[in-house]
C-alpha cells in the first residue's frame, strides 16, 4: 500500500512539472498523430487496417506489406 501512494506521488509530481494533464493530453495527441501521419505517406510499406476515426492513440497497429523484410 505504501508503495502505491509513493509511486502516485511521483507520477502526480511528474504530471505537475511536465505542465499538467492538459500537456501530456496534446503532446500524445502530436505523437501518435506523427506517427500515422509516417505510416499513412508510407506508399504501401505500412499498411494500418484500422480506420482513422477508430485509431487508438495508446496503441498502434499496423502491419509490413512486404513479408519478405
């Protein structure tokens, strides 16, 4: 139990000085916008069967075209 509220302390302080929910909540909204953003201009290299209004920003799937790299 004492491990859980130190470990919530640190991960709250981290929140704070990273400048909040709000912050954290955009900078992961730009990342896995980067990120789909490389695989959809990938001209088939990857392919990311899932549609863009149902992607997951946690978690990104997407498969290689070419089984043989």
């Amino acid at each position: 139990m004492v491990q859980a509220i130190i470990l919530n302390y640190y991960m709250l302080k981290h929140i704070k000085q990273t400048g909040g929910v709000e912050t954290i909540e955009q900078n992961s909204a730009a990342r896995s916008k980067k990120l789909y953003d490389l695989l959809d201009s990938s001209h088939g290299f990857y392919n990311c069967d899932i549609r863009k209004d149902c992607r997951s920003r946690i978690t990104a799937t997407w498969k290689m075209t070419d089984s043989n790299v």
